[in-house]
C-alpha cells in the first residue's frame, strides 16, 4: 500500500510590509494561499487597490517615510526607490503636510526617470498641493 499524499496546506508564510495609518511601517507575515484564489487574497496590505491608494494619498502629513522620500528623489536614487516601491507600492502615492510628495519633487527636481517610474505605478500629476501647484508648475 502507498502513502496517502500529504496536506500541503500548511501556513506558507510571506513576510510582508504594512503602512500604519499614522504613516509608520511595520512588517507582519501574512497567509498566502497556495492555489485558492478566494476574496481574503486580495486584501493584502500592500495591494494597490484603490481605497487603500486613496486612504494613503489622501492623508497629508510630514513621517519619517516622505523625509526618506525626498531625500532619495533629490540624491537621484532611482534604483533604490524602484526597490522600495516594488517592495511597498503604498509609499509611491504618500504626501506631505503640503500635500506634496513623489511626483512633485521629481518634477521639481528635474528628476525624469523617477517621473516616469511614478507615472508607470499610477501616480497622479495633475493633482494639486496646498497652495495650488501641480508637479509640473514646480519645474523652473
């Protein structure tokens, strides 16, 4: 007689990255279903869908995330911050107490290839900051 085939239906774990809503990260591990594609799958926390874009880009406030941010756009840091985005998509649509944030100092900064990953994961340049400006009104 053969061996009944093992359960694989143990927890496979995946470490993952949230952004808190006070704009802090933590890392939990989540369930990642094998080959059940059922509703809970869709509700990881670094998904892109739509109220969770919109939940983050609409909450303006200065965190330690939009420092890093910024630094990163102004140093030019291409790789490091595709990296990050392909890591936590979230953070591409943070802003600023100003209501600025990635596409808005990439245009500032004449940052092309970073305006091109931003627009590429979705982020709006049309938008407008607290005093009016659109990312490309900031370009001298």
């Amino acid at each position: 007689g053969g061996e009944a085939a093992s359960n694989n239906n143990n927890n496979n774990k995946q470490e993952d990255v949230v952004i808190n809503p006070d704009g802090s990260v933590s890392s939990s591990a989540i369930n990642t279903p094998s080959d059940n594609q059922d509703d809970d799958a869709s509700h990881i926390p670094t998904s892109t869908d739509p109220s969770s874009i919109e939940a983050v880009y609409n909450s303006w406030r200065d965190t330690e995330q939009t420092t890093a941010l910024w630094t990163l756009i102004s140093s030019n840091h291409v790789e490091e911050l595709t990296e990050w985005f392909s890591i936590e998509p979230l953070v591409a649509f943070s802003r600023s107490q100003d209501g600025r944030g990635p596409m808005w100092w990439a245009y500032e900064m004449k940052r092309k290839e970073i305006v091109a990953v931003l627009k590429e994961m979705g982020v709006p340049e049309q938008d407008v900051d607290a005093n009016g400006n659109t990312p490309a009104s900031l370009v001298k």
